[in-house]
C-alpha cells in the first residue's frame, strides 16, 4: 500500500444543501478530516452551517469547521462537489442535467486551479454525465477525478437482497453498475452471500427466491430515490453515508472496492464515457476498475447505460478549449 500525500486531512465541500450538509454532519462525527471547508455560493447558508457544524465538534472529535472561498479547496486531500438543482418529483436525474452542467461550468475550473494535486469527487446528478463533464474541465489526472457513481444504488441493492435472506447487509457482496439513474444494471450473476451464490444460499436455508422476487428487488432499487423524493422531497441520509465511505477510502489510502463512476475504456465495446463499475478507490482517487465477468444480458445492459449517457453528453454545448 502507498503512503498518502504528506498533506493535512482537509476536505472541501462544494454546495451546502441537503446532501452537502447531511455528509458534512456525518464527516465531524467520523473523526476521519482535521479540517472542514464549506463553499457555497450562498455564504451566510455556509456561515451557518459552519456554525451549527462547530457546535456538534463537542461531542465527536476535535475538526476545524468553517465557511471559506475556493480558495480554501488549496491543500484538501479531497473536494466533494454536491452542489446543484434538486431532483423533483416525478424528474428523471437526466433532466437535471443542463441545469447543473451550467452550475459546474464555473465550479470545477475553480476547485482545479486553488487544488491541482487534491481528488475531486462529484455527486451533482446526473452523476456520470457530470463527472465526464467534469473531467473534462478539470484539467486533472482522470485517476484523480470521480463520481459517486452507483454506491447508493449498490448499498439499497445490498439491503433490500438482505432483508429478503435475513442476514447483516455487510454479509452481501453485490453491485449496481452503469449509470446512477434508470438504466443502471445489477450484477445478480456475481451477487453472493459468504461466497455462495443467492440461488444456493436461499435453496439451502429454505429460503423462497423466484424470478420475480429477482425483479421486484432490482425494481425497487432503480425505483428508490423516486419513491422517496415523492414523500420526503429529497433524499441525503443515505448519499450522505455513501460520499463518507468514499472520501475514508481516499483519506486512509484503503484501496476499498467500490461502485463509483470513472471515465471506463474498452470494456465490453465502451469507451469514453463515465459510469459506475467495481472500483479500487485509494489516496489518488481511482487506483484501478475492475474487469468483472458479466453475463450476456448484464452486458448488453451495461452497454445501453453507456450509450444513454454518450446520448446525453452529445446533446451539452461543447465545453470551449
């Protein structure tokens, strides 16, 4: 394992709404940062926060907390970009997305220029089309520029198959990969449990499993955040969760897998476009994508996912040398 940057433990949060709040609460009670920045274009909203977030400091860890500029970003190991339109009822994330490629547009130049060597992790959705825009803008190494990808939808996929079998989430070693949207693909053909596939699992401990039960776990999943918007107006507890796994894995250089969205070549007949597959996420960001086997049908979905997202970028104005 490589040693980490000799750098402080500063994380940058760009945008301190619902889900930049919520992962900022739950980065102070980690303990994993020494220092927390909150850019917002609203900074009386950062101020607040920043203030709110020092009161809780008593009760987890000792963390510096404040509101700053992007130049503030300088030194972070790394910046989380959450910062960009809500996703309303009934609203695909892709339809979010000339809103908040035109919110990035000035975001991710000036987080790349005040933190050339940090990693920068983007969680506006849509997610992967952003994160190639991103990539695109950034000027950085591509390693060193992600999205958050499906983690979400992996962990809702992880504990609705474990709710069904009975046993801890953490006992459930599954992936949703592609896009974090309504083409995403879960890997049922690599989904076990304790090294043993859900079919054997479940046929051993009498558990019923049918082809249906299949679907309604996989729909419920892509379904998820739609269900939720549409009674609580938003969803971050979860994401929340989700971007504090990815940034322990790069503040601790854990190589942890990961289902988070990078730009993907030759896999499978795609190339240049960002999605999610399982990735090892260290202190440089992307250490390395995995080329899981995937069945035929897994990847032909795989492969309408990328091409929904190549759609998508191709209908963004071209981003200006």
């Amino acid at each position: 394992m490589t040693e980490p940057p000799n750098r402080p433990a500063r994380v940058a949060i760009v945008g301190v709404g619902n889900v930049g709040a919520t992962f900022a609460y739950a980065l102070v009670l980690s303990g994993l940062a020494a220092e927390i920045v909150l850019i917002d274009a609203n900074e009386r909203r950062a101020e607040g926060e920043a203030m709110d977030l020092l009161h809780a400091v008593p009760f987890a860890k000792p963390v510096r907390v404040w509101a700053g500029s992007y130049a503030d970003a300088a030194g972070a190991a790394v910046t989380v970009v959450t910062a960009g339109a809500a996703q309303r009822p009934g609203e695909t994330r892709l339809d979010l997305v000339s809103r908040n490629d035109a919110i990035l547009a000035s975001i991710v130049p000036a987080v790349a220029r005040a933190n050339p060597g940090g990693v920068l992790l983007i969680a506006s959705n849509p997610v992967d089309v952003m994160t190639y825009r991103a990539l695109q803008r950034a000027d950085l190494p591509p390693a060193r520029v992600l999205g958050s990808g499906t983690i979400l939808d992996t962990a809702r996929f992880r504990a609705l198959l474990a709710a069904h079998v009975g046993v801890d989430t953490r006992s459930i070693h599954a992936f949703v990969i592609g896009e974090h949207g309504d083409s995403e693909v879960a890997l049922w053909s690599g989904a076990n449990i304790a090294g043993m596939s859900v079919d054997d699992f479940c046929e051993t401990h009498g558990i019923a499993f049918s082809d249906a039960d299949r679907e309604a776990i996989t729909e419920r999943v892509c379904r998820a955040a739609y269900e939720i918007i549409e009674r609580k107006g938003a969803t971050y507890y979860a994401i929340g969760g989700g971007l504090l796994r990815i940034v322990e894995a790069i503040l601790r250089d854990q190589r942890t897998v990961l289902s988070v969205s990078s730009r993907i070549t030759d896999f499978y007949g795609i190339d240049d476009v960002c999605l999610s597959l399982p990735t090892i996420v260290g202190a440089g960001g992307v250490e390395t994508v995995l080329r899981v086997g995937l069945s035929s049908s897994e990847a032909a979905g795989l492969r309408r996912s990328a091409q929904v997202l190549r759609e998508t970028i191709e209908q963004l104005d071209p981003i200006e040398e």
